[in-house]
C-alpha cells in the first residue's frame, strides 16, 4: 500500500539518513528518490554532507522552501514490487511510482460521464441471487457490487480514474468494455464485491409453512388421498451474503510476463480508496509489459511464418535428392537459436 508524506515530513526524512539508504527503504532507486524531491521543491544534503556529519563537523540543513504554485502538498510513495521483474517493467514501475508522488486524492475528486452513466444504471438494477447487482453490458464499466456498496465503489473508481490520468491513461468505452488506455495498449478492468456462500437456514414462515403441509398431508392420508406432498420446493439450498469487500480486477491475458501483478483487493490493513496510487502504477507497469508481449507474439508469429515458408521450399525441391537430404536441407532453414541450432543438434 503507498505511504502518504506531507512535505515537511518529507523533508524530515530525507534529512534523517542518505538517500541511498533511504531509496532502498522504498525500494527506489536514488535518482528515483531525487526526482520525486525535485517534483515538491524539497532539498536533499549536497555531496559530502554525510561524510562531514559522520566525520563530525558542524554541517547545516537547506531550509524547506515555502511550496510553490502547483507543487502538491503531499508525497506520494507507492508501494514497489517486492519480488524480481524484468529490467523494462522495473523501469516502467519506477518511472511510474516518480509520477504517482505528485498526486493528491484528498480532496473532491472530478466526476466522469462513463462513471456517473455505469452507476446511474447500476442503481436501477435488481440483485440476483448473490444478492449482487451487476452490470457488463457495451459500453459501461463492468461491475458487480451489493447496493449497500455502490456509493463506495463509485468513489474508489473516480480516484482511480484520476490516479490514472496522472500516468497517462483516460477511462474509455470506445472498446466492447471499458478500458483505460494510453493511445496505444487498452486494459479493461471490472470492480467486483466477495460474498459467502451459507446453508440456506429455514426461517419461522418456512416451518410454519412446513407444518401447515405436514398437516395436510397426514390429512389426505387419512382419507387414502396417496397424493405426494414437497416441503422443500422452490426453496434454495444456500444463502449468499455480500462482504462488502471489493475488489479491482484488469481483465487482460499476458502470454509471457504471466507474473504481473492484476488484482486490487480490501485486506485488514488496506481499502480499496488507498490503493488508487498503485493501481495505477500497476496500470503502467501492465502497459509495458502487454506492449512487450504483443511484441514478443509478434516476433514468434514471423518466425512461424518464415519456418513454414522454408519448409514448403524444401518440400518443391526435385524428387532426386533424398529424403535424407531434404529433411536436413529443411531444418537447417529453421530460425536459428541456442536449442536448434545445426551445430547443437550435431554436437
């Protein structure tokens, strides 16, 4: 989850140790952490003031500066990834988590038109048996959310549109689902609420319901009426109660970098309205690697191409070369690389 700093304490901290150990505090590089201090006009010790303080010498704090029009008030540091990634998708991320420190979601967040129309419909809408409402119709954000949770979800995903718009990417229905794109890669997500499945419980009008038909029947037996009687029909076998935990999904496939991270959920120590920041920093992150995907199909489907072209060369080759002849003739027009190569298939 990201931590939220006002300037002053900010500053407080870069000034408590140097900044390469406080970069690795945040798993951010230093000249990361160098740029978000310059985004909110906040100084950093020069070259050599550790040394002089360790080395004890009298050394002297820059003053914090009076924040500048348009310098946010807070400092945003979303949360990094703990475990290893490709050096693209790092990079992405940290230029991301260098974006996401200047925005500031404490106040009233901007309405948007495909929000504001998604839940004016969701609102209209009848629970199904989950006690859900849903909504993943053209054109709307799809969603599936208890009415006592619609007001909630509606607010998490304006501040996700806006943390979003800060990366780059603009909430769009142009797509058969609502996307936020970039101009280039579109991701659709969908919110969702957890529910539990319980053993449906008879209430009192049920039992009341089942005695009157006990009645009945002993009733008609005792009049040789064999008629069946049923004191379950119609009746489900389990209740389904929403949570009220929510849940962010990006509804997207990766063929290569499977590992990245797609869900957003409400945890004890998190909310949904918390994780704006690193939704969407997961949001970059997912760009560049479905844009590094796509590439990567790209690549195998013109090495496919070019082995199948290869192959129907050899097969028109005349009938008195051998099989033998053709088959290595064929091979060695394969895309070469580590595995397949004539000299490691020889060796």
């Amino acid at each position: 989850m990201s931590q939220r700093f006002t300037r002053e304490e900010f500053y407080e901290l870069v000034w408590s140790k140097p900044m390469t150990h406080l970069a690795k505090d945040f798993r951010l590089s230093d000249v990361a952490l160098h740029k978000i201090c310059r985004k909110h006009d906040i100084p950093n010790p020069p070259l050599g003031w550790w040394a002089k303080h360790a080395a004890g010498q009298k050394v002297k704090r820059i003053p914090l500066p009076k924040a500048k029009a348009g310098v946010a008030l807070t400092v945003i540091i979303a949360s990094g990834e703990v475990r290893q990634e490709p050096d693209t998708l790092a990079s992405a991320r940290e230029q991301a988590r260098v974006k996401a420190s200047e925005i500031d979601l404490s106040g009233e967040v901007l309405s948007h038109p495909l929000v504001q129309k998604s839940f004016d419909k969701l609102r209209k809408a009848k629970p199904g048996n989950t006690g859900l409402v849903s909504l993943s119709s053209d054109e709307h954000v799809q969603l599936e959310i208890a009415p006592d949770s619609i007001d909630r979800a509606e607010r998490c995903l304006l501040q996700i549109v806006a943390a979003a718009k800060a990366q780059g990417f603009e909430l769009s229905a142009k797509a058969s689902k609502a996307t936020f794109t970039n101009g280039s890669v579109a991701i659709p997500f969908a919110i969702k609420e957890a529910y539990k499945r319980i053993k449906h419980v008879l209430t009192p009008e049920e039992i009341a319901e089942d005695e009157r038909r006990q009645r009945r029947r002993s009733r008609d037996w005792s009049r040789s009426d064999w008629t069946p009687h049923s004191f379950s029909f119609g009746r489900p076998e389990w209740d389904y109660v929403p949570t009220g935990q929510l849940a962010f999904e990006f509804d997207i496939h990766l063929r290569y970098a499977s590992q990245v991270r797609r869900a957003f959920k409400d945890a004890k120590l998190q909310r949904l309205e918390n994780l704006a920041p690193d939704i969407a920093v997961g949001l970059a992150v997912l760009a560049a690697a479905k844009a590094e995907d796509d590439q990567k199909a790209e690549e195998a489907r013109l090495r496919e191409e070019e082995a199948k072209r290869r192959r129907i060369e050899a097969q028109r080759l005349p009938t008195s070369i051998t099989w033998g002849a053709r088959w290595r003739m064929a091979s060695s027009m394969r895309p070469c690389c580590a595995a397949c190569s004539p000299a490691r298939r020889s060796g």
